[in-house]
C-alpha cells in the first residue's frame, strides 16, 4: 500500500505518487489536458481530449498534431499561438475558442496554454487546458434572449403591436438630448387621434373599436420610414416621432397616413364595414424646447385638426 505519509515518503513512493496522479489526472479530468512539443505534436492526452477528438485511447494520439482532427482554421490558430508563447515564454489564458465541424453542433471552449520547460528552464514545447461550455453558454444565450423579449415585451402595446407610452417618452428624451447638440437638422412629432372613437365603441362595441385601433396601427407602420418610430400612448392616441424630419417632409408622411386610414373601411361586425377618419397634428424641435412643449405643440396642432372639421393634418 502507498505510503502517503509526506514526511516518511521514499523517493520511489513519491514518483509512484507521481505516476498515480498523472494517471488519474489523465483518466478522470473532465477538463481537457495535453502537452505537446515545440512543433506542437501531441506528447501526451488526457482521456477527456481524446474524446474530444474522436479517438478512444490517449496514446494513439502520441505525434498527432490538431492538423489531424479539427479544421485547419481552428488548428492554425491553436499553433499561432503556441508559436507565440514558446516565443515570449509567457502563457495565454482566457482564450474563447470556437470549434465548429461539418455535421457536429457548434461547440465552445474556454482554454488557457502554457510553456513546457524542461529541469534546465528550456523551453521544450506547450501544454494547455480547456473545458467546455457549449452548454453554459446556450443557456447564457437562451436566458440573454429571454430577457430581450421580455424587455421587449415591456416597451410593446400588446393591442397594436406599436411601442407603448413609457418607451414613448424614454425615447423622445434621448431624442432631445440629441438633437439638442445639432444644428444641421431636426426631428418632428405627429400626434393622432381617432375621430368619433367613443361613438364607435358605442355603437359597435369594445372587439370592433379595438380593430379601429389595429387598422390605423397598420396605416403608420405601412407609412413611416425605417427611421421612425410609432406609438400608441393612450386608449386612441397615437404618437410617431420621425428622425431627421422637418414640418415639411413631415406633413408627406402624415397626409398618407390620414388617406390610408379613411379610404380603407373597418369590418365592424354582422357584415358592416365602417369608414373611419383621423385627425393628426404636427410639431418640429426647435432648439431649447423640451419634451412637454413639444407635445403639447403637436396635441394642440391634432385639436385644430378636430375643430376645423376632422379627417385632416394640420402643423
């Protein structure tokens, strides 16, 4: 039996000590071991890394080189940076690897390299460790989608399918902020509401107004460019800033928008199809005005659109 006593142990109990845990180092490490000479053929595996090859014993591997199993992109840059620490003497850890081979998933490893000295400080070749983390990093990027969504989901009207209220003024702040800084441009706001909603809902009920609803979302995002960003921010308030747009371009946007909405009927049930209208107001960012003086500026501009007979845009 070994003796594992450290201060009554034989020198030729230390080196079976050695040996046992080199051999146990090489059967049982889930992570994977290797050690290689300065032309980077492999000197010595663990089981572990020549699982990760396809090979069943690690001696098979002795004079192999990773030319011999992975793609010779992966290989090169596994040898680059060998060269690189028999170079400097230094070792390079930390190293994000990305193994992809035909008909196999798309695996990841985490891996750190090392020099190989021999008992005089000579540099004989590498040795290096690597485990992998194919599947804590699908779940990192399954739980980094879920938080999107979710983030996602905070900022949405679920009604519509247009960005809420809240995002609505998140956004029009930082859009402030910027324009504040430029004087080559401008943004604008046009704000919408749907004419003779409370008559609607009235007379057709809660399901149908909410297709009005849907049917004038549809006409912004069918209208507004890439750059603009549309919102329902009330029960039938809508709002869509449009980036680097002034009154002029503006009032194009809005008019095709009115258009769409009113020569487009709404069915509202038991063979009924409705005409609906909405009225729309513009306003531009001047310098030194802030969020509530541009709204109120576009709510205003909607109001004289009602008064002066609905269906219309006025800026």
């Amino acid at each position: 039996m070994l003796n594992l006593d450290p201060k009554n142990m034989s020198s030729e109990e230390k080196s079976e000590l050695d040996a046992l845990v080199l051999d146990t180092l090489r059967m049982y490490a889930t992570d994977t071991i290797y050690f290689k000479d300065t032309e980077s053929r492999f000197l010595w595996n663990s089981l572990e890394h020549a699982k990760q090859l396809g090979v069943d014993d690690p001696a098979l591997l002795y004079g192999k080189t990773d030319f011999d199993y992975f793609p010779r992109e992966f290989a090169q840059e596994a040898r680059d940076k060998e060269l690189e620490i028999m170079r400097t003497g230094k070792p390079i850890l930390g190293i994000e690897e990305t193994l992809e081979r035909e008909g196999l998933r798309t695996e990841y490893y985490l891996a750190s390299k090392y020099p190989l000295f021999n008992s005089e400080g000579q540099i004989i070749g590498t040795w290096g460790m690597s485990r992998n983390v194919t599947d804590r990093r699908n779940i990192s990027k399954e739980l980094e989608k879920s938080y999107k969504k979710v983030q996602t989901l905070a900022r949405v009207d679920d009604l519509t399918g247009l960005y809420n209220r809240t995002y609505f003024y998140e956004l029009l702040e930082k859009t402030i902020n910027i324009y504040s800084e430029r004087s080559d441009t401008t943004f604008s706001l046009v704000a919408i509401d749907v004419d003779e909603m409370k008559f609607i809902n009235d007379q057709y009920g809660q399901p149908h107004g909410d297709a009005v609803l849907r049917h004038v979302a549809a006409a912004m995002k069918q209208h507004a460019r890439n750059t603009d960003t549309c919102f329902r921010v009330g029960g039938d308030e809508f709002m869509i800033l449009l980036q680097g747009c002034d009154k002029v371009h503006c009032l194009g946007i809005a008019k095709k928008i009115a258009e769409y909405v009113s020569s487009n009927q709404v069915d509202v049930g038991d063979g009924k199809r409705e005409t609906v209208t909405i009225s729309l107001g513009i306003s531009s960012y001047e310098k030194g005005m802030d969020m509530a003086e541009l709204i109120s500026l576009a709510d205003r501009k909607l109001y004289k659109s009602k008064r002066n007979g609905k269906n219309q845009v006025s800026f």
